[in-house]
C-alpha cells in the first residue's frame, strides 16, 4: 500500500514516519490488520486534502482521525440499534458531533495517547463494545444487551470492568522498562515498513542475535544470524515489502506480521538498555500469500 498520490514529499515524509503508527493503533481497536489498514490510508487521504502546514502536530492530527474512523465502524453497532428504536428511544441517546476539525482538539501529547492505547488493548473485546457504546455513544444497556446477545446485568458488569481498568491506569506509576519496550518496538515496526537499514540496524545491540523457527514437516533446521549486518539483512528479507507489523495482544510483548490479512509470523524482541539483544521468530509459511 503507498501513500495518496499528491506528490507533496511532507506526505510521503509523514506516511513513512506515522503509518505504521496508525495501523497499530487501528488494529488494536478493530482487531483487523485490513481495517486498519484502510483506516490509515483514509487518514492520510484526509491529511493529503488539509496540508501539512496548516497542522502543528501532524501525528497528533492523525492519531485522532483515525480514532475517530474507528469509532466510526464501532458505531455501526449504534446505528444497528437505532434502526429498532422509536423516536422516543432514540431522542435519548447523546448526539456525537464529527463536523469539527481535529486539529482542534490535539491536546494530548504522545506519552498520554500511548497510555490511552494501551488501555485500550487491555480491555476484552466484549469491554470494549460495552465501554464504548455506552460511555462514548450513550447507548441504554437494555439495547447493548440486545445487540450483543448477553444479559443486561453482564454489559453492566463489562462495562464497570473497562471503567476500573482505566482508573487504575490513570493511577498506577510509569512502569520505565514498559515504556522502553513499547518505544523500541515501536521504533523496530517502523524501520521495517520502510525498510530503513540504518533506522534498524541503530536500535540493535552489537551483539544482537536472531533465530528463525518454521512451522513445517519436517521442521527445518533453526536459521540464527549473529550480529546487526546479518539480523538486518534477515529481517527485511522476510518482514519487509508486504509485511504488515503490529503489536501483540496486551499483556505479550511480542509483534505479529500478516502478509495480506493473514499472520504469517510471531517475534518475540529482547530489549536491554534501549537496544535490542535478541530476535526470536515464528513463522508459518503456509500462511504468506503467493
């Protein structure tokens, strides 16, 4: 996928720097890496139509565009639910206005927008409907329980559970070697979408080392590669054009890659120091599309 075609190099420079970004952050709320992915070109389709110099933080602006895109799709649900009720039903659900620019309402920087990703990657997917249907979209929970299929009692309860989840959040003290991780990572799924050698090869310790597991049968011999010039070399061979990388679920610290829509492989990053020490992956070539 390449970026809208305006032939501006701020939004080639931009896609490059904050798509894989928006992928992670769409797929961690849809858990669909070809949502997500149309989410971001969407994002930068709108971006392409405002310009860049008319935004402060580019990211920031992106960041919530595409949030808001996938509250869109969530919303469907809503709009499901509208369908059946009477105008009386309906006249109670709050109105959510998405006129406005979003520009206008990049206040947060990326520390506390990660901190809010993460929480949301730590809700259930059945905590995230009933979060957001009723505390963002104002949907009655006699209707939420109707749509999902579950009793009224229990959308309350996931619900409460997505609240105490977020407090607790707000509460509890930076974890620094979680942050670290989540950085790097971050910075590791970048340099690979753009099959940045140099970008790479600095996140890597000099000792660093890679080991590659293929589930076939017969398996294969374990390829390992020692050292950043041989790991790298490895990684874009195999995580680089089609490859699409994103964080795992909540709670593993490991990054999935889908070729197309389809995981092909599982890699487990060891970070020490900011840098990263070791490479461990687990593909299923059956899975890559020809």
């Amino acid at each position: 996928m390449s970026p809208p075609s305006s032939g501006d190099r701020a939004i080639a420079a931009a896609w490059r720097a904050h798509r894989p970004h928006l992928v992670n952050l769409a797929y961690q709320m849809l858990h669909d890496v070809g949502e997500a992915e149309d989410v971001a070109q969407e994002a930068f389709l709108r971006l392409s139509g405002v310009g860049l110099d008319e935004i402060d933080d580019v990211r920031g602006w992106l960041t919530v565009v595409a949030g808001r895109l996938c509250l869109d799709q969530l919303r469907s649900a809503r709009v499901r639910l509208v369908s059946k009720m009477s105008p009386a039903e309906e006249a109670r659900l709050v109105p959510v206005d998405h006129t406005d620019d979003p520009a206008d309402h990049v206040t947060l920087d990326d520390e506390v927008s990660s901190a809010l990703l993460e929480v949301l990657r730590r809700l259930s997917p059945a905590e995230r409907v009933a979060f957001i249907l009723h505390d963002v979209f104002a949907v009655p929970f006699d209707d939420i329980a109707e749509s999902v299929g579950r009793p009224v009692g229990t959308c309350r309860q996931l619900a409460r559970r997505a609240r105490m989840k977020f407090s607790t959040a707000a509460a509890r003290p930076v974890d620094v070697a979680a942050g670290e991780h989540r950085r790097v990572t971050e910075a590791f799924i970048t340099a690979c979408a753009n099959g940045d050698v140099s970008a790479l090869t600095s996140l890597l310790d000099t000792s660093v080392w890679g080991v590659g597991t293929v589930l076939a049968h017969p398996a294969p011999v374990p390829q390992v590669n020692h050292g950043p010039d041989d790991v790298v070399a490895n990684l874009l061979r195999h995580l680089g054009s089609r490859a699409t990388l994103v964080f795992g679920p909540p709670g593993e610290d490991v990054v999935l890659a889908f070729d197309r829509g389809r995981l092909f492989a599982v890699i487990v990053l060891t970070i020490r120091d900011g840098l990263v020490t070791k490479i461990e992956a687990t593909a299923d070539p059956s899975a890559r599309q020809t």
